[in-house]
C-alpha cells in the first residue's frame, strides 16, 4: 500500500488516544465525531474497548493489549499516518496503553510533526478516584510531563498534586466499568480558594514555568498554528528529538469550585505560568459522561484552529468557545429528557450544529 502523500490541505491531523465504546459516547465516542465535526481529521486508537460507559449495570469489554497497540502505531507510522499529526489527544489511559501513547508523542515529535499534546488525566471526580494506584503513578511521572496542556478536573487537580487547599485522592478503587466508591480522605466538598487552584495548577508547569519568559508569546503562538502543511515549513522551534517537556505549558482546570467565585455556576480556570482566566456557565442539574471528553475535543479543535498571534488570547479564546459549546451540547440534551433517571448519553448527533457554535463563554482574567 502506498503512502499517505503529504497534506495541501489546512485539515490538522489528530491522534485521540481515548476509551472505545461500542453504544454511546464517552471517550473516542465523544471526541472523534466532535472534532471531525470542527475540520479535524481523527486518526483513534483505542486504550479501552467496551460496551457502554460504566454508568450503565452491565459493561463488556475487549482487551487492548500493549503488543497489538504498538502493531497498531507501527503499521500507521510506516503507513504515513503518524506524520501528519499535528496534535495528539489522550483521555482514559490504562497502565498498559499510557507508556505507549507517550512513546507515539515522542515519535511523531522527532519525526518532526508539531507534536502538541493535549492530556485529559482521566483518574476521578466528585472525591471518587475510578483508576488503579499505577495509573495515578503514571499520570504523575510519565504522562503529565510529557503534556503541554492538560485539562483535570478540580479532584484530578488534587491527585496530581496534593497541593494544600485541595481535596486528596485516597488511590485506587475501581476502573471504568467497576462502580467507584466514595474515598475516604477527599469528600468532593471541601473548597479551595482560585489563589490555591492557580498554584497547585503552575506547581505541575516545571521547566514550563521556568522558561515562561523565554518561551513566551511568540513561541506559544506558534505552538498551535497549523501551517507545516500549507506552507511546507515547520514555523515551531524544534524540540530536541525525543525529549520529554518537563511538565505542562498551560492547565485548564475543569468543574472548578472555590470559596470565592459564584456557587450556582460551573467554573473552566485556566492557567498559564503568567496568567490566569475563569469562564463561567450556569450549572445544569444533571451530569452526562464523557463531558470532560467532549470538552477537551472542542478545546483541541479550537486550539488547531485559532487565529490569535498571543498564545494567551488563543488560548483563552478557544477555552472560551469550547466552554459554551460543551453547555450547549449538555443543555439540549438536558432538556430533551429532563427527567430521565436513565444513565443518558450526550446527543452530540442531534445537536451536532450547536458543536461549531463560534461564541465564547463569559471570561473574567483573575489577578493573579
Ligand atoms: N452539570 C453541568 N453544568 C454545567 N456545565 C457542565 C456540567 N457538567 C459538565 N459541564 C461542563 O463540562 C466541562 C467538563 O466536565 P467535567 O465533568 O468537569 O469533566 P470530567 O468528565 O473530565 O470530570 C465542565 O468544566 C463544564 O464546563
Ligand atoms: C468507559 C468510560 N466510562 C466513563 C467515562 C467517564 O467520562 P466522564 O469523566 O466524562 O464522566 C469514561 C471517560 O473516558 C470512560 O472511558
């Protein structure tokens, strides 16, 4: 079989490293159709086959092995499938599929692709950690370092860095497909202030935050603009082949609740080495899987998309769009079955259009 030639078209290539369900959407299921949907161009791979989301009271699975992973990300690189990512995804990872889906970031990074990679740290919510202790480890040493956003929860927030002020994560009590258990230690309930969320979230940034003046503006602005295969050349600087970036460039916190922003709303913080903003939707009375896996899609699509030269106004911007898309989305399917005592699933076929919806939720910069 011939190669994929090289891309005339300003279509960015992802790779979604994600759960795969048979019924439903969460993981890939959530963010394939969702980013195809925005001009993105999905290359999935499962670290999980199963079903249906675990809200449901039977869950099938199929194993994914590390082998056949690695078969699989072989024959797409040789197939020059790998080459023309612009971005990698990753949501629910395993002990197996994590160690593999960095080792794909690495590759396409020294193949000389942009490389970016956005990571969802899937691990809990609501004081309920649903991965083993290996997986939390993992997260920690070897997949968030290698990120350059992420975009936890406020309870993954405090299990990737048990920062003071934040609830704690007790370790492992089931994986997707178990039913998770209330922790011990962290209740979901105690409230940080935005001051302790922006300095557990810059505590993950490392050498980010270090070189945070060096590597400001223009670099960042380049980081995301996809113009390697409209104009042949790489407008990025190079990162050295193989290296792990020291931590993440920017930490998008989702489900934010603080002693000092509004209780009837839900709250998106971002956080760069130099700023911080919060957007704001009201809160809807239910809860929908594979939110957060929609959510960081969008933000992906946004991220690939945006005009913006200053990293930070691209940045807060596609956070923006993302946020009030996600609402929408969560919204419409709410109102189709207010009163469904059903696991429910997001109506992301339905309500596709609402998915390209341009505007942006309303965003306040914080001090700090
Ligand atoms: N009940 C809700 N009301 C309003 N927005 C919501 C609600 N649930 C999720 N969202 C939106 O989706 C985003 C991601 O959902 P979240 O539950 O935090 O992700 P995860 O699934 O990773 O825990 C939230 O930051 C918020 O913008
Ligand atoms: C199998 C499965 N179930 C449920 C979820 C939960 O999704 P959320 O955290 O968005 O509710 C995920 C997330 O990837 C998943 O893979």
């Amino acid at each position: 079989m011939a190669s994929i030639p090289p891309s005339t078209i300003t279509t960015p290539t992802v790779l979604s490293a994600q759960s795969q369900v048979c019924g439903g959407h969460v993981g890939n299921g959530a963010a394939v159709f969702p980013l195809q949907r925005n001009g993105v161009e999905v290359i999935s791979l499962p670290t999980a086959v199963l079903s249906n989301h675990n809200g449901y009271p039977n869950v099938g699975s199929i194993p994914v092995n590390a082998q056949d992973l690695r078969a699989v990300l072989r024959s797409l690189g040789h197939n020059g499938f790998l080459g023309r990512c612009d971005a990698v995804l990753s949501g629910y990872l395993t002990e197996t599929s994590g160690p593999v889906v960095v080792d794909a970031v690495q590759q396409i990074r020294a193949r000389g692709g942009a490389g970016h990679y956005l990571c969802d740290p899937v691990m809990g919510d609501d004081g309920r950690c649903y991965v083993s202790d290996g997986v939390v480890q993992m997260m920690h040493e070897l997949v968030v370092p290698a990120a350059d956003i992420i975009t936890p929860n406020l309870f993954e927030l405090a299990m990737l860095t048990d920062h003071p002020g934040l609830a704690t994560c007790p370790g492992p009590t089931s994986r997707p497909g178990d039913t998770a258990t209330t922790s011990t230690r962290g209740d979901g309930n105690s409230m940080p202030t935005c001051a302790e969320v922006i300095a557990a979230a810059r505590s993950l940034m490392g050498s980010a935050l270090m070189g945070s003046a060096r590597d400001d503006a223009e670099h960042h602005a380049g980081t995301w603009h996809v113009m390697s295969h409209t104009t042949g050349q790489n407008p990025f600087r190079p990162r050295a082949s193989g290296a792990t970036v020291a931590g993440p460039r920017a930490v998008v916190v989702t489900s934010v609740r603080t002693t000092d922003l509004p209780e009837d709303q839900t709250h998106v913080m971002t956080v760069t080495p130099n700023s911080a903003w919060v957007c704001s939707t009201p809160t809807l009375s239910r809860h929908f899987s594979g939110s957060g896996d929609l959510f960081a899609a969008l933000l992906l699509a946004g991220l690939l998309h945006g005009q913006q030269k200053n990293s930070d106004a691209r940045l807060s911007e596609a956070v923006a769009r993302a946020t009030q898309q996600t609402w929408l989305v969560l919204s419409a399917t709410a109102s189709d079955a207010p009163e469904s005592e059903e696991p429910g699933e997001l109506a992301l076929v339905a309500h596709q259009d609402l998915l390209t919806v341009q505007e942006g939720a309303a965003t306040r910069r914080l001090a700090q």
